[in-house]
C-alpha cells in the first residue's frame, strides 16, 4: 500500500495508485469536433477542444504511475435498440443520433465520430467502456470492472462536466468509490455550468467529491 496525499478541495486527498482509476470521460469527436452531435445541439466545440493537451498529461502520468486507465464512450448499437426515443428525440438537434452526419451516424457506436479523439487514443491494454447513457454505471460492467480491479478512488476528466461527468461522479460517489474531478481536465460547453459543477461537487465537505488542478495532481502522480 502507497499512500500518497496531495492538496486539493475542499480539503486534502489521498490515494493508493494501486487502487486508483483514471477515468476519461468521453473525449470523442462527436463531443469535440465539428460536425458532430455536440455541434448538432449547437454548442461551440472550441472550448473543449482546449483541455485535449491537459488531458493527455494526466493520461501519460496516469499511465506511468501505473493508475488503472478506463476510457469511455457515449454510443449505441446501430439498430438504435438501446437508444430510449426520449433520448433520440428530445430537442430540436440539426442531426438526431442515428443520423447520417459528415462522420458517419451521430452517436453510433462503429462511426467516425464516436470514436475517441486520435489525440487521446487508447493504448491497446486500456479498457475503453461504450455506455449507452450520460452516466457510466447505467447499462454497463463498470462496477464489476472497478470491483474486479480493486479500485476504491477515481479520478475522473473529460467532457462534459455537469452532464456525463457529474453524472457518473455522482453515482461513483453513491457506490462508495472517493471521486475527484481534474478542474481543467473537464470542460462544458456552458461556463458557468462547469463552475457550479465543481462548486457544488466540493460543497457540504466533499459531499459528491474532491477537486484538484492538474498542477497538483500532475505533482502527486509523479
Ligand atoms: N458526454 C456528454 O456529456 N454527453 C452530452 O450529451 N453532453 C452534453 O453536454 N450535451
């Protein structure tokens, strides 16, 4: 057992890098380029195409501290089978997942643009999770993979912070995993969503999680 405790919010956190998972939250293109269905909900990409090198440095210390790498990837089966209408249907998006867009069907799991960003790409050893919701636990293996890992603490980034973040945070934090959220690691297409995220996260002594800079992280990992 390697304890290591570093500085963050509201007050200090301690992990074991044995016990540890770095998960990233669905750095796909359909999120961060244009032309996808983040774009399609009409939302600026740019914003969060500016986290990509933040990200990659926490996944390269992630990597050498030996931390237990997971990747998500919000998609569905291309029969749409677990894709609720009320998902498919709701707003007045330009393209609907499911539909045909300039990289390949919105949101589908074998499309271009549901894959993870090249900038960020899996290693071959890295699990990479395809959840069909905005939270990782809804109809996936992911407790099971924690569990069968060992892993009590997660530290989480990627995009978006109040959606599919906050989401799976939150049920991490209900499934007693401790959580923490890299501050810019994560990115929404809103600011002050993102803001009150992470507010609220750390709020009541911690009462979703922790978060911390990748400065301090980036210095714990080492
Ligand atoms: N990954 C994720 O957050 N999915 C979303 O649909 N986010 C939005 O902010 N739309």
């Amino acid at each position: 057992m390697r304890k290591t405790v570093f500085s963050a919010q509201p007050f200090a956190f301690s992990f074991d890098p044995a016990t540890t998972a770095f998960i990233v939250i669905d750095m796909q293109r359909d999120f961060l380029e244009p032309g996808g269905f983040g774009a399609a909900l009409g939302n600026d990409v740019a914003p969060l195409r500016a986290i990509i090198p933040t990200v990659s440095r926490l996944l390269s210390a992630a990597r050498t501290s030996g931390l237990c790498v997971i990747h998500t990837r919000e998609c569905h089966r291309p029969d749409l089978s677990d894709c609720p209408p009320s998902k498919r249907l709701r707003g007045d998006p330009s393209l609907r997942i499911g539909d045909e867009g300039p990289m390949g069907r919105i949101l589908i799991a074998d499309a271009q643009g549901a894959a993870i960003i090249p900038e960020l790409a899996p290693l071959p050893d890295e699990i990479v999770l395809e959840k069909p919701g905005k939270g990782a636990f809804h109809a996936t293996a992911l407790d099971e993979i924690l569990r069968t890992h060992g892993i009590s603490q997660i530290i989480f980034a990627g995009v978006t912070t109040e959606v599919c973040v906050q989401t799976t945070m939150r049920e991490a934090n209900d499934r007693g995993y401790d959580c923490l959220l890299a501050e810019d690691a994560t990115e929404s297409y809103f600011p002050a969503f993102k803001a009150a995220t992470l507010e609220m996260i750390r709020a009541q002594g911690a009462i979703v999680g922790w978060t911390a800079t990748s400065a301090q992280l980036l210095e714990a990992l080492d």
